[in-house]
C-alpha cells in the first residue's frame, strides 16, 4: 500500500509529465526510449560560487561512502521536521522544458506544516507565487478547506480536500524532497550509486553537491493488479548545506518501471530563505476569503498577463459530439449506436507514461460493469505506430475494446492532454470530462457511472 506522501511525490511527478504531453503534438515529438535510462544532470550555481567535477558518462556506477554521508545526514534531518518555511525557485533543463506552463516556474514562498493528517500529505500549507516581487496567488489548507486566491483578479476559489487541484496551482511550492523522503519510511529506496561532484554557495550557505542514483520499490497499486507499474529510479544532484544539512538545490530527473515518461525534462529547485521547524500561528493557514474577493467564477475574463488553463471544449452538461470509429477487430462503433448505454472514453496512447498508469483502473471499471449498460473504450489517440495500440493491449492482457485514430474527435472535444476521461449518459450528455487522473483508484469514474445508471 501506497502511503500518502508517496501518492502525493507520485501525483507530482505525473502532474509534471500531463502538463507537458498537454502542450506536445505528437508529430513533433521524437519516440522515447523505453528502457530504464536516467539522465544525470549535474546543476551550476546561478548566484554564488560553484566547483564541479564532471564524470565520464562511461564510468561505472559506484558508491562513494563520503556521499551516502552526506545524503544519509540531509535525509535524517528531512524526515525530523516538523515544519518547514522557505523560497523555493523551480527551473526546468532538457528537450521538453520549455512545454511547462510559466506559471510552474514562478518563485513561491510557502509554509508546512509536516504532520500526516488522514487522506493529506501535511497539516496545514500555505504557497504564495511571486510576480515582480509581488504575490499573485495565495494557496492555503488548514487541515479541513482549502483556499485559492488570486490576487491580480481580487478572486478566490474554495476547493475543500483536491489534492490534484492544488497540485496544478503550487506551481515550485510543492517540496518535493521533503515529500519524497518521508514517502521512503513506507517505501525505502535502494543507493545504487553516489558520487562527489563539488561544491558551491547558494544563499550565502556553503554547500556539498552529491549525485545519488536510487530505486524505489512501490509496491503494487492502490487499484490492485499486477499490470501497474511498480520501481521508480531517480538520479539527484543536491547541494547540501554544511550548517543545517538541508538541501538548497536539488536537480532531479526520475523514471517508473522503465518508462523514461520525464527522461526529457529535469527538474530544479533552488531554495533560500530557509528555517526550519518555526513557529507556526493559525492566522498563517486562513482559508477565509479576503475582504472585497468574489468567486472565481464570476471573474469574466483573465486580468492582463495572467494565464488561462486549457479548457475542454466537451462540457459537463452538453450533449456529446457524435462519432464513427474503427475498433480494433475492424468494426465501427459510433455513439448513436451506444445510446441508451452509459459511455466511459478514455483518450490515450501508447508513448503516454500517465495514460499507461490509467489503463488497468480502466479494465477494472470494464469488468465490473460489463453485465450493466455500460460501454468502456480507449480511444487511441495521436498515435505514433501503425499497430502500436493492440500490440501494447494484447502484451498487457487489456480485453476492454479500443478506438482506433482519434485524433479529430480529440480535436473536436477541444482535449489538448491525455489521458482524457469522459463519461456520457444513456442520453449523450457528458457528466464527466476531466484531464489525468488522481490517485483515488477511480473512484470520480464510477461515481459518474452509477450516476448516469441511476437515472
């Protein structure tokens, strides 16, 4: 069993690697390489000093015990935290930097509070994005609600327990390796290699630079089945600084099972700013809306400068687009064909790391309603090889049925990332549309299906 700190490093990484396939048209994109391949890289300090020894990309794996002290000394503090309140400042290297969102690099100032609460992966939280030295989002949970401010439109957004919803707004508060390695006390990585590649200064604090290269056993999925994917190797490059052992840098690039999904994109976040374990008061955490802020909802347009997320053109409440596909065995299937009967369309395809994670919480869902009016189908989408979709299908023992060339329905619904899922009713209206999936099991799925049943 997955436990929540490790749900939530996961619903970050996946947050990360959605983002950019949202942004990526598949012709442009080159294949990746499946297979277990990590890619080091190695940070240089943007304000201070920096001395960096830099390996052959030849050199065999090993373990300089001098390192693993280092790291070992970074995790014990890590995971005696309490509380944490820092800067954090994200940076994206690699092919595919350049597809995530601008919003994801904006510096933030945040606040946690690093006790477990039931179905959280912390107490309390509070993230500010910076913008020209001001904050333009506030971000808090008190444990119970959450709260999303943004503060160029004067509006606010109440989102209750969304971990996804959060993630997508947290942009580089999110600290990930204070999240990761409490995740390793349910699921402990194993040092595969460690290496000293320097030293530099960040924030006045000096620092030792470590390369460690681990694999985490995850275990089987919360959705049972042995399909999902279950190791996640990690190369990290951290700048640990000598008077409090807390990283200042860390440089990260990651892959699940094999599937090098981010082998492309390498994260960075720097840190200043730091204390550990302060005082935390009440006030921090407030999730009452600011005097004079109105719903979000109610906002009709952006403000200047800011960013509207991708919106599906597929709205809950419309009725759904009609189609004509091709399935696997060659028949066609359109959605006049299937009224009367509960529809789950899963856009995907066979180069998407999070639309593979998706698949077998898919064929459950297909299982356990195929005695009731319900169809299940993937729509292959954007696909890259003739015949890649059966061929990966048939090699996991997937039986649900699957739609062959949907990219102008994909276009036509207005979906710009995959996995998609959509869930129409016996009437062709959609009571479902939603991008990704969180890590729930399924569970928004099969409550629109039993909704739409019911009626």
């Amino acid at each position: 069993m997955i436990n929540h700190f490790l749900q939530f490093t996961l619903a970050v990484c996946l947050t990360l690697s959605t983002s950019v396939e949202a942004q990526e048209s598949a012709p442009a994109k080159s294949a990746k390489v499946v297979a277990a391949k990590i890619t080091a890289v190695v940070p240089v300090g943007e304000s201070g000093n920096s001395k960096i020894a830099s390996p052959s990309p030849s050199q065999p794996l090993t373990i300089d015990q001098s390192a693993v002290t280092i790291y070992e000394k970074s995790v014990a503090v890590v995971r005696a935290l309490k509380a944490v309140q820092l800067t954090s400042k994200m940076t994206a290297t690699g092919r595919d930097s350049g597809l995530l969102p601008p919003e994801f690099m904006e510096p933030t100032s945040s606040i946690w509070d690093l006790e477990v609460s039931e179905g959280s992966p912390c107490k309390r939280m509070r993230i500010e994005s910076i913008k020209n030295e001001k904050p333009v989002r506030v971000i808090t949970f008190d444990g119970t609600n959450s709260l999303l401010v943004n503060v160029p439109s004067r509006t606010y957004a109440e989102e209750g327990i969304n971990w996804p919803s959060l993630l997508k707004s947290a942009g580089s508060g999110v600290p990930q390796w204070i999240f990761e390695m409490h995740a390793e006390e349910a699921a402990p990585s194993k040092v595969v290699a460690a290496t000293m590649i320097g030293e530099e200064t960040i924030d006045g604090q000096l620092c030792d630079m470590v390369r460690i290269l681990r694999s985490i056993d995850l275990g089987t999925s919360d959705d049972g089945g042995d399909e999902m994917p279950s190791t996640m190797t990690t190369t990290a490059s951290l700048s640990v600084a000598r008077s409090d052992n807390f990283p200042r840098r860390m440089t990260q690039t990651m892959a699940i099972n094999g599937e090098d999904q981010m082998a492309n994109l390498a994260m960075s976040y720097q840190y200043s700013n730091v204390k550990l374990d302060p005082t935390l008061e009440a006030s921090m955490f407030s999730t009452t809306p600011p005097a004079g802020y109105v719903k979000g909802e109610e906002r009709k347009e952006a403000p200047e400068g800011e960013r509207e997320p991708p919106q599906l053109k597929a709205k809950v409440g419309e009725k759904a687009l009609d189609f004509t596909l091709t399935g696997l065995d060659g028949a066609q299937v359109s959605l006049e064909s299937l009224k009367g009967k509960v529809v789950l369309l899963d856009f995907w395809a066979t180069w998407c790391g999070p639309c593979k994670q998706v698949m077998p919480t898919i064929q459950k869902i297909a299982d356990e309603y195929k005695e009731k009016d319900v169809a299940v189908y993937g729509v292959n989408t954007w696909e890259r090889g003739e015949g890649a979709a059966k061929k990966y299908m048939d090699s996991k023992g997937f039986t649900y049925p699957c739609l062959l060339v949907g990219d102008d329905l994909a276009k036509s619904y207005g979906v710009t990332g995959i996995p998609t899922l959509l869930v129409i009713d016996k009437d062709g209206v959609i009571v479902l549309a939603e991008v990704g999936m969180a890590p729930d099991g399924g569970k928004a799925l099969r409550a629109a299906i039993d909704s739409a049943l019911s009626k």
